[in-house]
C-alpha cells in the first residue's frame, strides 16, 4: 500500500539498486519467502555497457562465468518492504522523526518529532 504520490515524486528519477547476496542474505534470514518475493521482481544484469567520449560503446560483463547482479526498481523495492513492514504486530513506522537511540535488549527506539 505504498503512497502513490510517493511512486510519482520517483517515477523517471530514481535508478535500480544492485540487491548483492548480502542483501538477499539479509531478506533470508528474515524469512525465505522475502527474498524470494524480492528475486521475482528482479532483472539479472550480466554485464554493463561502456560509453567513451568518442561515442563508442563497448559492452562489459561482470564474470566470465555468466554470473550476473540483480537489479531491482528502488521504488518497487522500498514500498514492498514498507508494506510488509506495515503487516507485523510489533513495527510501527515512523517517518520525518530523528534517531535518539536504541536499547537492543529491550527492543525499543527512541525518536523524536
């Protein structure tokens, strides 16, 4: 339930993210489901396309070994995540607020407006 106007202010400014095996890493240890909701919106990028002053172009790729990067829309990404954010009991989300600090143990933040 990402804000419309929110994708609109992005649409045509904002380029792809690189998600790493970090990242995905990340969405897995969280639950497996969510890194793999985030695989079926990305695009593998096996290579990248080189633009001299000349005006020649030479196409690069990342691994000779056909390995590729995943690349995801920032937008799509960001409002997945906050939506599934939004599904959980114990998150609430809170924008336009400064970081005081956070007590791990006791799983608390502190904001302020």
């Amino acid at each position: 339930m990402c804000l419309s106007e929110n994708k609109a202010k992005t649409r045509g400014r904002s380029i792809n993210l690189a998600i790493s095996e970090r990242g995905l890493a990340a969405l897995r240890n969280l639950d497996p489901d969510l890194e793999q909701q985030v695989l079926d919106r990305i695009i593998p990028m096996y290579g990248r396309m080189i633009h001299s002053p000349s005006g020649m172009q030479e196409s690069q790729a990342y691994s000779v070994f056909g390995q590729h990067i995943n690349s995801v829309s920032r937008t799509e990404l960001n409002c997945f995540l906050l939506d599934k954010a939004r599904e959980l009991p114990n998150v609430s989300l809170r924008f336009n607020h400064s970081f005081i600090s956070a007590d791990f143990d006791a799983r608390l933040v502190r904001l302020i407006d």
